[in-house]
C-alpha cells in the first residue's frame, strides 16, 4: 500500500511539472494512466457516502417516528389496538417516503432494499426499532474475491463493508446485502392524546 501511494506521488509530480512546464503530451500521457485509479477512488469514496447518507437519514427517520408514536398511540382506549395499527402503517409510509424509496434514484444510490418499522411495547417504554435492507452492488472488481480472503486481517468493519458491497448469493456468501438498525426508546402514555402542532389552533 505504501509502495502505491509513493507510486502515485511520484506520478503527481511529475503531472504538475508537466503541466507547469506547459509540456502537454507528457501530462496527457500521465492524465491517462492515472484516470482509472481516479475513477476507482472516486467511485469508492461515492459508495461511502451513501452509506453515511443512509446512516443519517435512518436516524431522523427514527427520531420522527419514535415522537409520533409516542404522542399518537396510548394504552388506555377501547380502539387501541385498531389506532396503533394505522398510526404505525402511517408512520412507515412516512419514513419509507423520507428514506427515498419512492424515487428510484435515490433507492439507486443508496442501494435501498426494504425497511420495516417494529414497535414492542413494555410497561414503562415503547421501543421503535427502525430496520433498513441495502441491496449490495456486486462491483466486480471489488467483490471478485471471496470475503474471507479480503477482510482476513482487518477485522469486523471490512465484512461488514463486504456485506454492503458485494454479498449476494452465488458470490462466495449466503447472504444479500446488508441490515441497518436503529432503535429508539420512547415513554409509555397513560391516557389517550390527539397529536396536534403546537399554535395550530389559534
């Protein structure tokens, strides 16, 4: 790894040398053989940050549904049990909407699959969990080897970027993708509540 990135400085320099010595071949010569490397890095850096894109939105989209939940369902009604299934199929289809599944480029991008929204009560808490299934992208040539053999020294967080990037079946795994989870915990209320915007009624 070091040996490549002294490789690639050295190429740099000489770049910026070409191009400051106004010597266009030289700098055209070196522009082409560092164009794939650019675009590996780039498309890379690309795959990253849709990821952090993901991990940011899941947690809004949690946040936004662990407050409705909490001012919206209730323990003590009659109808509770009909209420908490439309409010909870109401705040899912908000988070799927947030979370970008109704624009296929956005579900593109952040290589979107699936999201479902649990709730289980408990006496004291509610607890939203937030669950988001990623497509992998099956780069060939990122996922060309087996996952074992590319994360064998670096641990946990290359298998799960393996997951994300390249598990699917028939390519060396069992899997398909890769499983975020958020989780929030939200007060239990005592008695039913409409959920109204603060000054609305003024």
């Amino acid at each position: 790894m070091r040996e490549t990135l002294n490789i690639l400085r050295r190429r740099m320099g000489r770049l910026y040398s070409a191009i400051r010595e106004r010597r266009p071949a030289q700098a055209m010569t070196e522009v082409v053989l560092l164009f794939p490397v650019f675009m590996v890095i780039l498309f890379v850096t690309a795959k990253i940050f849709a990821l952090l894109v993901l991990v940011q939105k899941m947690e809004i989209a949690s946040f936004y549904a662990a407050r409705r939940w909490q001012l919206e369902s209730h323990l003590n009604a009659d109808w509770a049990a009909r209420q908490d299934d439309m409010v909870k199929r109401d705040i899912e289809e908000k988070v799927r909407e947030y979370l970008g599944f109704s624009n296929p480029a956005i579900v593109k991008f952040l290589n979107l699959q699936n999201a479902t929204l649990d709730v289980q009560r408990t006496q004291v808490w509610n607890v939203v969990t937030l669950k988001v299934s990623t497509r992998p992208r099956n780069i060939k040539l990122m996922c060309k080897y087996p996952k074992e053999a590319v994360c064998s020294s670096y641990g946990q967080d290359c298998r799960n970027g393996y997951d994300y990037l390249c598990v699917e079946p028939g390519n060396h795994q069992n899997g398909a993708g890769k499983t975020l989870e958020v989780t929030k915990y939200v007060p239990s209320r005592d008695r039913p509540i409409t959920f109204e915007l603060p000054g609305a009624a003024e």
